[in-house]
C-alpha cells in the first residue's frame, strides 16, 4: 500500500464521452487509487468522469478531495460526501489549489477544461515552477493528436525537446498505477 501522504491530481472531463472505456478507466483509476492508499484530488463534480473515479475510489474505501468553484457547483453537481471538499471563487484558483495538494497529475480523456488544466500544469513544469510527473491516459488514443501537436510545437521550435519529457502517456489504469509507484516512490 502507497503512502496516505500521497495524493494524486486527477483532471477529466464532467461528461462521460463517446467510448464507455472512458468512464471504465476513470473508475479503474478511482479503485486504484484507494487500493494504493492514495488519496484523490480532482474537481469535486459528481457527473462524468469526474463523478465516476470519485465514487469508484470512495467505493474502494479511498479518501478523496474535492476542489469547485462557486459558479460550477449547480453544473457540475457538486459531490459534497468527501473526505474533503473546498469552494474556490474561479476555476484558476481551483486548478491552484488542486495542483498545490497533490504529487503527481493524471490527466484523463476531457475537454477545453481538461485541456486548459493540462496545459497550465505543462506550462508550469516547463518554466521550472514544480517538478510533479504528469500523466496523460491515452484510452482508446484520446490523447493521440495532442501528443502530436506537442511533437509539433517542439519540431517547429517552439519549445525544447525538454517539453516532451515532462509527459508520461500511459495506455492504460494499470500501466498508470505502476508508473505512479515508481515516481512517487
């Protein structure tokens, strides 16, 4: 069993998406991370895939934290049984306070809010400010042409090659978790 201490950032999307193997890995995620004694930190909302790695994990007996900002709390169903629940005033503090209780960021299938957190945590990686892995979970080749354009951002330039390095793509809930075993060990 992983450290209490630990705690994994989970970014996803609050829609459950096109492919039912989305939500199945969010929920693998969930249990893993309890089976880890990892706790999880995500976005606190009870839909999507959001809602399903909160209730798997909850369900495997894993303690999880909820972070929301106030205009998001009636959309994005608010799950208020966790272990721990913080309202934020906007969503740049929300992805703050997410990123400042966690060890490492897991990114899972989402949209322009998954996109935005991911890219705020790269972005922060690449200017030194923290040294946090970050994980993006490829299900079903969710994450193919975004790994592609940070392949092209670096071939046209505009960023080191560094930049590349500072992301994992695991292909799947199991090859995530020993991943997260190995850097937070």
């Amino acid at each position: 069993m992983g450290s209490p201490e630990i705690s994994i950032c989970v970014f996803c999307g609050a829609r459950d998406g096109a492919h039912p193997a989305y939500r199945a890995a969010a929920q693998e995620i969930g249990t893993a991370l309890a089976d880890e004694g990892w706790r999880l930190v995500y976005g606190a909302g009870d839909v999507g895939l959001m809602g399903a790695v909160a209730a798997a994990a909850q369900a495997a007996g894993g303690d999880t934290f909820g972070v929301i900002p106030v205009h998001l709390m009636s959309r994005e169903v608010a799950k208020r049984d966790l272990g721990r629940f913080i309202v934020t005033e906007n969503m740049h503090e929300r992805k703050k306070v997410m990123f400042m209780n966690s060890d490492a960021i897991v990114v899972l299938p989402g949209g322009a809010g998954s996109l935005d957190e991911f890219f705020e945590v790269l972005t922060w990686r690449q200017l030194a400010l923290h040294a946090k892995p970050i994980y993006l979970l490829n299900t079903e080749g969710y994450w193919g042409k975004l790994i592609s354009l940070v392949d092209h951002v670096i071939a046209e330039g505009f960023a080191d090659q560094s930049l590349r390095s500072f992301v994992s793509v695991v292909g799947s809930p199991s090859e995530l978790t020993v991943a997260l075993r190995e850097d937070l060990s």
